[in-house]
C-alpha cells in the first residue's frame, strides 16, 4: 500500500533536475582540494586503475542502494530503513546526525571561501600566506583548549552562509534545492573549465601534469593505495549517509534510477579529473616559479586552498582572476553540498514530526547555526573542524555504511531493491550487484574501518591531546549511535502512515 505521505511528498520537476541536484551533493570540496594530493600520492597516473576499480565495484552500485531505499519508500533515511524492517530506523538516524556534525562545520569553510574569493582581488594574505591564513585571519589561539573569542571575519561571512543556504531549503525541494543547483552547477563548471585553462597555459604547469599523471606502477602492489581509492570514492559520491536515500525519495515513480546513476557517478569523476588537472597545472607554475620540485608544493585540504593558491595567486599571470574562479568554484561546489547535508535532517524532522517545509527548516537550521558559529567563529575553531571532521568519516560514514551494508545483506532483501529498480530502470541490476554490495564493499569498508580505529587508538590523532580527541573525536562518534538510537525510540506522529509500505 502506497502511504498517503509517499503520495503528497514533494518531488524534483524532473529527472534532469534531480541529476543536477545529485551531482551538486557529490561535487564538493574534496573533488577539489583532496582528490588531487590523492592521486599524486597513491601512484600518479597509475592511481586511475583502483580509482576506476573502485567506482565500478563500490561507488555506483552503492549510489544504486542508495536510490533504491529512497525511491522504493518514498522517505528520508530514517523513514526509509523503519519501511525497509522497523529495527533499522537507528541507521537512518545515524546518518541523519552524521549530516548535523558535518553540516555544523562545513559551513565555515564555505565562509573562508567567500572571504578569500574577496581577499583575491587585492591579495590581501600579503607575502606570508600562511601566516596569514592562520595569525591574522583565524586568530588561532596558541596551544589546543575550547574558548569563545569570536573573530568577526570568520563569524559575519558564517552567517551569512547559513542565512543564503537556509533561504534555498525553505523554498522546497524544486524550488530551492532543484533551481539552486540549476543555476550554481553549470556556474561552478563554467567557473572551473576557465580555471584549468588559465592554469594549463601558466609557465611550469606541464611539470605539474607529469608529476601527477606519470605512473608508478609499483604502487599498485601496495594494498593502502586500494584503499585510498575505494575512501577517496566513498566520500566523494555523497553515498551511505542518507543524502541519496533522501533525494531520491523525491523522484517520480517511473524513473531511470541506474540511467540517473551512471550519470552522476561519471559525471563527478569526470569533475575530479578536471580539478585534478587544474591544481596540478597550478603547483607545476608554483615549483617552477620557486626552483622547487613539485612534491616539496604539493598538499592537499585547508593547506592547499589556503595557503599554496594563495601564493600561486601572487606569482601567476591574472592571478587575481584565478583566485576568484578558484575560491568561487569552492564556494559555489561547497553551497549545493551543504545544502543537500542539510535537506537529510529538514527532511527526517519533517517525516517524524509532520511539520511544514518553513517551520522544519528553521527547527534544524537556527539550532545548528548557532552551535557552528559558537564553535567555529571563535579563535579555537580549526582544531574542533580538524577533529570532528576526522572522526565523523572514518568512524561515522564508513562505520555507519558497514553496519547498515552488513544488515541490508543478512536481512536476505537486495533482491527486493535490485527488482524495484529494475521495473524502471534502463541497465538491469542483477546477481553480480548482489554480491559485489552484499558481500565485496562490506570486506573493503570493513577493512577501512578497523585498520583506521587500530592506527588512531594506537597513535591518536595528529598530537591532539587525549581529553580533546576523546571529547571531539570519540565520544562524538559513540554520541551519535546512543542518540540515534534514542530518536529511533521516539514515536513517529501519525504514526499509521508509516506503519505499511510496499
């Protein structure tokens, strides 16, 4: 029985605007500022085989679970795995508090980014950007404690962020998150293509593309360099953390889910190449320009957005303009990310509570915008962001994707899932889906999340001291399954209409 909710749920005004959508969520900050140091690390050219493997065998198949629970029941993700047995609902909640933690300090890079656009015109980080970045703009404190002396260049841009994101969700499904990515995707791409291009004609970017594409073979006998590829796919496709359950839930009955896959998985692979070439090109210009080799430049993160194009933008050619195409396209990427984290929580609240669109945003979005900007406005921000973004992948995404993988597969129903995509779907899934869901991503995700819990417990984290990584580290990520289980106790309003979905 089709539930009178599923029926009356707010859909995407079509299949292309759901992929735009999609490819906004799976195009983000780490398409740009981590999947190139990631490639240059693991291999070079060489690297482009696991990455490949991995894409094949866990990224899409996954993105196609993914669709499958959304679309089959028509419900955010704690919704949709209570339709799927009533004893998973914990591992929608799950995901739905790994979006908050996310959603709280992804919004300040966003803030960085649209400050730095500005500080592009003028370079205003002066000759140090490095200290810079770190003295003058964030005001770090010295040592690692928790304070709140709010630094006004990071906390007005902040809001401002929550209040622009905020204002896209409370507009709806089409007309806030499928317009905004109609109009911020083909920006961002316009955006990024005249960046690679500008820094493909930069002097020394072809010393930059060597050392990114030439390949060394030999790595791929190392199993880390595997792993690498299977992590740098999993995070980058947005998947197992209810952002595609979610939206997927507000497609049309009679749409190609596997078709909308291939799409999105090619298309955001295609994006992490082109970044890949476009930050290399920049980095041979910088090793050139300093009479340095390439890996004495290369970096990856808040350390190559911050402070090597930084100084890429000193030395190059119109290095004004590449700072406001690459900081913009970081802005841009960074928006139709944050927005869909966001729309996984607007949407459970919704699901659970029965409240509107306006009211269901204003109840998810002031709370967690106050708790970022009390965190991440003041001078002891970047360690919390380096912490809790640490902890809420590789012990939150990837736990939260092994556990709920392994209860799909032993609760004998892929078969179900592959079957509904099936009945509308262009490329039929089969036995070989089953199992390489069921059985080969289960082994590798297992496999990441033990070794890196082994590798933390035994080293901890970056010299982080064991109070600060046990409070924002582990007792965040245990924090999240104890309430998700709690919310999973909570009684869903008008509770009949969830009661039966088939």
């Amino acid at each position: 029985m089709q539930s009178s909710n599923a029926s009356s749920r707010e859909t995407f005004s079509g299949r292309g605007a759901f992929i735009l959508a999609a490819i906004g969520s799976a195009v983000g900050l780490g398409n740009i500022w981590r999947f190139p140091y990631v490639t240059y690390d693991n291999g070079g050219g060489a690297f482009i085989i696991p990455y490949l493997v991995a894409l094949l065998t866990a990224g899409i198949p996954l993105l196609f679970l993914d669709y499958a629970m959304g679309h089959k029941y028509r419900g955010s993700a704690p919704l949709a795995f209570r339709r799927f047995n009533k004893s998973f609902e914990t591992f929608g909640w799950w995901q739905v508090l790994i979006n908050v933690i996310i959603g709280i300090y992804y919004a300040v890079i966003l803030g960085w980014a649209a400050c730095y656009t500005y500080y592009s015109l003028n370079s205003a980080w002066g000759a140090d950007p490095a200290s810079f970045f770190f003295k003058e703009y964030l005001q770090m404190a010295d040592g690692v404690s928790v304070g709140f002396d709010f630094v006004g260049t990071v906390t007005g841009p902040l809001i401002a962020v929550w209040v622009a994101v905020l204002a896209i969700l409370a507009l709806g499904v089409q007309k806030g998150i499928g317009k905004s990515s109609a109009l911020f995707m083909p920006l961002l791409t316009i955006m990024f293509v005249v960046l690679v291009i500008t820094a493909l004609f930069l002097p020394g970017a072809e010393k930059g593309l060597n050392a990114l594409f030439t390949p060394n073979w030999e790595k791929l006998k190392e199993p880390s360099v595997w792993i690498a590829a299977y992590g740098q796919i999993f995070f980058s496709l947005s998947i197992c953390f209810g952002i595609m359950i979610t939206y997927a839930s507000y497609l049309k009955k009679k749409t190609d889910l596997t078709g909308s896959g291939l799409v999105v998985g090619f298309a955001n692979s295609s994006f992490e190449l082109l970044a890949g070439i476009g930050v290399f090109a920049a980095l041979g210009f910088m090793a050139a320009a300093a009479g340095k080799e390439v890996s004495e430049v290369a970096t990856s993160g808040i350390g190559l957005a911050f402070i090597a194009f930084p100084a890429i933008i000193d030395q190059a050619p119109f290095g004004s303009a590449i700072g406001v195409l690459f900081f913009g396209s970081l802005l841009f990427a960074g928006i139709t990310s944050l927005v869909s984290v966001l729309e996984v929580i607007i949407a459970a609240v919704q699901d659970k509570l029965q409240l509107g669109r306006v009211k269901s945003t204003l109840v998810v979005g002031i709370p967690m915008a106050i708790i970022s900007i009390a965190l991440f406005g003041t001078t002891t921000g970047l360690p919390v962001l380096d912490v809790l973004d640490k902890f809420v992948n590789s012990f939150g995404i990837v736990a939260v994707a092994f556990f709920s993988i392994v209860a799909i597969a032993f609760s004998k129903k892929l078969s179900i899932l592959s079957e509904h995509i099936n009945q509308t779907s262009s490329y039929k899934l089969g036995a070989i889906w089953r199992i390489v869901v069921g059985i080969v991503t289960p082994i590798v995700l297992g496999y990441m999340l033990f070794s890196e819990v082994y590798k933390v417990i035994n080293e901890g984290y970056e010299g982080y001291p064991t109070w600060f990584v046990n409070t924002f580290g582990w007792g965040m990520a245990i924090g999240l399954v104890v309430i998700a289980f709690l919310l999973s106790r909570i009684e869903w309003k008008n509770e009949a209409k969830f009661e039966e979905h088939n």
